[in-house]
C-alpha cells in the first residue's frame, strides 16, 4: 500500500530580492523592502513529502533516520544561517522563496534514493508558502 | 465535489520491533522507537471526504454522522490504548504512523455511507505527518 509521508524542518536565512536585469526603479517598484541593499531573513519551515510502499516489514515507506540526515547534510547545512545571495546556487537567480523552493526540490530529487519525492513545500512567513513538485500538478 | 474535514485527537502508545528481525537489527532500523516497553504521541487525525452537496441538506455529509462513526470505529479503538497490545491490526503489523493512517482508512472507508473517503492525515508529531489515498 501506498502512502505519503511528510517531515517538517526550520532553518533561518537572509537574503535580498535585485534583479540585474531590471533598473533600479523596477527593482525598488518590483521588490519593495525586500530589494533593501543589505538584506532580511526569515524563519524558513521546509516541508519534504515523499511517497512509496509501505515495505511490510519496518512498516515505513522509508526510514525517518535516512531522510533526517539527508536533510541535514544536503539542505540544512548549506542554507541556514547563510545569505544565499552568497551561495552558488542564486548566483544566475533571485533568492526569492520561489527559486529556494525549487532548488531544494532538486537536491532532494536527485540525491535522496530511499523514496520518492513528491513535493516540497516552503514557509517564508505564516502569511506565504510555496510548493513545488519538478512538472507535475498539485492536487492532494 | 466538495471536501470536508475533520480533525480529531487521540493518544496512544506503541514500539516498533519485527520478531523476525534479530534484536540488533531491531535496534538498528527502529532505534529509540524499539524500546520494549512503549512510548506515547498525541495524534491529531484529520479524515477527509468528497461528495457532491446535497441540494436538500446543504450537505456533503452530515457531520454528526461523521462523528459519530470516527468516536465509535476509530477513537474508541486506539485513543489512550497500547497500539501493538490492544488494537488488532497492530498485534502482526508494526504501528509506524504509515500504518496507522492505513488502518484508519481501512476501518472508516466500509462505514462511509454518502460522502466518499479521501484522506487520512495522521500526525505523529508537528513535524512527521502521513497521509494516505486509499492507494493500494
Ligand atoms: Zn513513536
């Protein structure tokens, strides 16, 4: 049988929202306060959701343990408490939670074997949220 | 179609151990959760159904209904309980959160009479939720 299991984690960052391509007007009128030169941080609340059978024997669809420390090692140590303005990963792009949502999604798409990834939802605030699942619709 | 949710708390105990795993691997796959003599959550149980609304009622379900099918099929059964002890499906299935929210479905998804089942949500923790679709 199968079911989706989900696993909460925070981490904090700072960042700052400028546009190369645009000018300072439209970064100013395009990115508001969050365009301020020396940047803000949020409380980031990262949801990882993968997916697979329920293996009969452990009766998990993969261990938690394996998951935590991929977690860790691949997400948590290389965003928080980071300017990711500063990480390679936001050198091309803007650090906006849309592109961080996106590239973590990546990394755990690519590097976690144990299950499936079926999304990957991320808390700016308690006001926005962002999920991103690689091409495919949403609808649970 | 409509959904609707309902949420309910239950607490319970549970270890997780297989008898045809040697006991260092016990240990090793389920490590604190192995420990014998049980440890508890506070589950917060979100069930979910569909269904068309009905044009006399206004509704997709009637909530009593609902309530009263979750106390008497799932609440009853497992809140305050020793999960592998007390609840059946537990004695030869290992309580993992994934478990629980198969066994919810299992026990709600024959009872369900207009509205259709659509998900069991059961949080172990804030942080460690399962979800399951009926999806075999
Ligand atoms: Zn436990």
């Amino acid at each position: 049988m199968k079911a989706h299991l989900t696993r909460r984690y925070m981490f904090s960052a700072s960042h700052r929202l400028h546009s190369e391509a645009m000018s300072a007007e439209e970064n100013h009128s395009t990115y508001g306060k969050c365009n301020n030169p020396h940047g803000h941080g949020h409380n980031y609340a990262l949801e990882v959701t993968v997916s697979g059978p329920v293996d009969e024997h452990t009766g998990m669809i993969c261990n938690l343990v394996d998951l935590d420390n991929f977690v860790d090692r691949e997400i948590l140590e290389r965003f928080d408490h980071q300017n990711l303005n500063t990480l390679s990963e936001f050198s091309g792009e803007v650090p906006t939670t849309e592109n961080l949502c996106a590239s973590i999604y990546e990394i755990v798409q690519e590097g976690f074997r144990h299950a499936r990834l079926e999304k990957v939802r991320l808390e700016e605030t308690m006001m926005n949220s962002f999920e991103y699942a690689g091409g495919a619709e949403i609808w649970r | 179609m409509v959904y609707l949710t309902r949420k309910a708390e239950f607490s319970a105990s549970h270890y997780y151990h297989n008898p045809d795993f040697t006991p260092e691997e016990n240990r090793r796959i389920f490590g604190k959760c192995n420990n014998p003599n049980g440890h508890g959550h506070n589950y917060t149980l979100e069930v979910t159904v569909k269904g068309d609304v009905d044009p006399r009622s206004g509704f997709v379900v009637d909530l009593k209904q609902l309530k009263e099918i979750l106390n008497r099929e799932v609440l009853d059964a497992l809140d305050h309980r020793f999960l592998n002890k007390e609840v059946p499906e537990f004695f030869t299935r290992i309580p993992t959160t994934e478990n629980l929210a198969i066994a919810i479905w299992q026990r709600l998804a024959p009872k369900l009479k207009t509205a259709q089942l659509h998900r069991v949500r059961v949080y172990e923790t804030q942080d460690l939720f399962v979800d399951f679709y009926g999806e075999v």
